[in-house]
C-alpha cells in the first residue's frame, strides 16, 4: 500500500509575494531596457539650511517648553535628529531593469500583473521621475528616478504593458520637498 505524502504543519512554506527580493541572482531574462540612477535627489545643503531648520525647531521647542508640553518637545527634538541625519544621507546608486515580466529596482522584482499604469514626470534638470500605480492600497505608488534614461523610451516600452495616465501632475509634497531642497 504506498504511503500518502506527509505535510508538516509546523514547518512554514514560502508563500509568493508581490515583491520578491532577489538574493544576488542575475536577471535571466532579456532586459527590455536598463539604467542606473541614485535612489533619490539629493541637493547639497549649506549652513543657511541648517540654521533655519535649527531656528524653526527651536521656536517650536521654546513654545512648547512655555506651554508646559514636554512631550511634543522630546518629539520635535527627536524630529529635527531624523531630519538632519536624512538631510546628510547621500543617495546610493541603484539599478533599475525592465523585463517582460515587470521591474527588478534596486534587487526586488515588482510584476507587472500587480501594477495598474504609470506616469513619466519629466521637467529637467531636476524631475526626471516614471512613478508606477501598483494594485495595493496601501503605498500604491513606486516612485523610480530616470538619472540619465530616456524618458520617450521608457513609454515606449511600458504601453506595451501598462496604460499611461496622462493627467498626473507632481504632488504638492513634491513640489514642497524640491523647494525647500530636501
């Protein structure tokens, strides 16, 4: 009699993700197109920079430390610590490749089956930006800067897959970020 296959409940499977992050795999499939572009824009920041950023949050701290509210105190503190230490941070240089299947970003795969359309924000020197519309609700949009990539060839190849939303204009907290050149 041939024994039936045992499942162990306890040991966990792997259950496939929207996301899959490679582990130092070479792309094996035909690179539809491919660039590399730092993860973000970085604008150098001089003293100006910092002494207003330290004015503002002290005002604030000042203001609350007055009003007794010691809390939102040790909150802006720590607030303007994460901001300084992200206003210092130099952007990495990632790789970014389009297959027929979807987008390996910086070693994690994004299928196109789990994205809705795209946009390309292209006003040099300084938005060079093709943002995708994933089908999550949560954080629906990844945000993928061009660097020196064409921009006409990136639409080429995603309206073979994808459906261009043509009246997406930058987001107001883009526009706030580039002005104060975070």
């Amino acid at each position: 009699m041939p024994r039936e296959k045992i499942i162990n409940l306890r040991k966990k499977e792997k259950i496939p993700s929207e996301i899959t992050k490679l582990k130092d795999k070479e792309i094996k499939e035909t690179k539809l197109l491919s660039w590399q572009a730092p993860e973000f824009v970085y604008y150098e920041k001089d003293t100006k920079w910092f002494v207003g950023l330290g004015a503002i949050a002290g005002l604030l701290m000042l203001y609350f430390l007055f009003t007794k509210n010691f809390m939102t105190v040790l909150l802006f503190l720590i607030l303007t610590l994460v901001t300084i230490s992200y206003a210092l941070k130099r952007p990495a240089m990632i790789d970014i490749t389009v297959t027929k299947r979807g987008f390996y970003i910086a070693k994690k795969f994004y299928p196109f089956k789990h994205l809705e359309s795209f946009h390309i924000l292209y006003e040099p020197p300084e938005v060079k930006i093709l943002n995708l519309k994933s089908k999550r609700s949560f954080l629906p949009y990844i945000t993928i800067p061009l660097g020196k990539q064409n921009p006409l060839e990136v639409k080429k190849v995603l309206d073979k897959y994808l459906i261009e939303e043509l009246d997406k204009e930058e987001s107001f907290i883009d526009i706030l970020a580039r002005r104060l050149r975070f």
